[in-house]
C-alpha cells in the first residue's frame, strides 16, 4: 500500500518554497512586466510562469513520480495516485493593475481527494493552510469559519469568469439576488484568497461558476478544515472537476442555495 506523505513532510517542503516565490512576487510587484493576452480579458505575465517554473522545478526534484497539474500548462502526468495542483499567482489582473491582492495556491491530491493545501498572500504575508483531518490555519493560529446565521447579515464575495462577457451563464444574475438578500457582495478577484477569507471569518459565504481546479484545490480543503460547507450550487457534492462552487459557513448555506436556485435566467449586456 502506498504511504501517503505527512503533514510534516508537506509542510516542511511547501511553506520554505511558497514564501520564496511569494518574495519573489513582491520584488516584482508595481514594477514594469510583461503582460501576454491568453483570451480578450485573460491576462498572463512573466511573474505567473517565472513562479510555476520555480513551484514545478521544486516539487518535481523532490517527487519526480508525481503528477502536476499547473495553470500555465508546465505541468507533468505520470499517472501517480500523487498530483499536485498549482496556480501560481491566483488574481493576475490585480497584480497586473498594481491592486494588492493576489496569492500563490498549492495543493496536494492523493488518490483523487485533496489532502492538503497552502494559500499564500505575499504582500499581506498571509500564510493560509490545511493537511487533512488537522485543522486550517492562518500564520500557524487555528482558523474558524464566521457563527453569522442569516443571509440578511452576510458579507459574501463571488468573482466572474473570464467569458463573462460572452457566455450567457454568466453569474450577473446569481449577483444581483444576492446583492438583494444580503448584507453585501464584494468582488476580490482572487478565488484562492475568497475561500481562505471565508475559511477565517472575514466573509460568509462565496459562489462562483467556471472555476478550474487550480484555483480551489488548496482553497477548499483550508474552508472544509476550518468548518465551511462545499457543494456545487444545488447543494450536491463538488469536486475540482466541477464548474460551480458554493461554499459559506454552513449557517447560511440553505439560504444561499435557495437564491442560487432562483436565478436562472441570463442578465443581457
Ligand atoms: C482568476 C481568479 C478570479 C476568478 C477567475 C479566475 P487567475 O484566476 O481566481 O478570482 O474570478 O475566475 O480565473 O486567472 O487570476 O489565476
Ligand atoms: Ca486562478
Ligand atoms: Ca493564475
């Protein structure tokens, strides 16, 4: 039987690494760089392959059978039961307009479920973290998802993919019921970072449609650990490999669910 790897020994190899790719990212940030267009509004710049280099190199000299999946397409299959799942700067257009919020999202799966997780926000120096069955933690404090109890109350946050403008399921009308029902909706730009922020209390709840697994993998394992409740927006189980994504502090779950449910039809531009 396979054994699979300690919090220790992730721990011991992920935080050293992210923290220097995450000063990377700092020395770099508000400074002139090379931007790319992946898609009209879908931006990539020398600072998100610079840091998947440094993470993939890394983890691949220290498991060299592992899969790797990456954002920016570095990765490699090996067919091990072991795949690491990378975004190497979560919030790329904010580091590209010089907004400070962006995060480094490095996760581990084993055997199909992820294991353990690291989130990691350089210029705040907010070291988010989960291992399985052990708890979420923000700079090494154990982390607790919010006790707010209604909708009305809730500070929730979503974010919009980047076919926003051309699929008609574009989540503008998921926004506006919520906008409506709760207490407010903020839009960080940053998945990585919503689901660690709901993981520690500072929002309620997120959703968010079109998603990729580098961009939750780490984020929700660190909410599950610290308490949240994951399901795709009907409340069935989410997974990676999914599209949509509910995730809040379980007490406002249900209602969430209810107005996810309401809002099928597509807002016109
Ligand atoms: C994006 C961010 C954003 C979300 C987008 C993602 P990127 O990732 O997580 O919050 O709304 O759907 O693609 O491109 O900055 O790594
Ligand atoms: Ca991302
Ligand atoms: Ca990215």
């Amino acid at each position: 039987m396979t054994q699979t790897i300690s919090s220790k020994a992730f721990y011991n190899m992920i935080v050293p690494l992210i923290k220097d790719v995450g000063a990377y990212q700092r020395s770099r940030y508000s400074k002139a760089i090379k931007v790319e267009f992946k898609g009209d509004i879908n931006l990539v710049t020398e600072v998100d392959k610079k840091s998947e280099a440094l993470l993939v190199s890394a983890i691949q000299k220290q498991y060299p059978d592992h899969d790797i999946l990456a954002e920016e397409g570095t990765g490699t299959r090996k067919d091990s039961q072991y795949k690491w799942i990378i975004d190497p700067l979560d919030g790329t257009t904010n580091f590209a307009h010089n907004y400070p919020l962006f995060a480094i999202s490095v996760a581990l799966e084993f055997k199909g479920e992820i294991l353990a997780g690291a989130v990691y926000d350089p210029l705040h120096d907010e070291f988010f973290r989960a291992f399985k069955g052990h708890g979420a933690y923000l700079n090494d404090k154990p982390i607790k998802v919010s006790m707010v109890g209604q909708l009305s109350k809730a500070l929730l946050v979503t974010g919009f993919a980047y076919n926003v403008k051309k699929s008609q399921d574009n989540n503008l009308c998921h926004f506006n019921n919520m906008i409506f029902r709760s207490q407010a909706v903020r839009r960080d730009g940053v998945a990585a970072i919503d689901l660690c922020y709901v993981a520690c209390g500072r929002y309620d709840g997120f959703w968010e449609l079109n998603l990729y697994p580098w961009d939750t993998a780490a984020g929700i394992l660190i909410a599950a650990e610290a308490g949240a409740k994951i399901s795709c927006f009907n409340g069935s189980t989410y997974s990676i490999y999914e599209r949509d994504l509910l995730v809040s502090n379980n007490k406002i779950h249900k209602e969430m669910i209810r107005v996810l449910k309401m809002g099928k039809l597509p807002m016109k531009m």
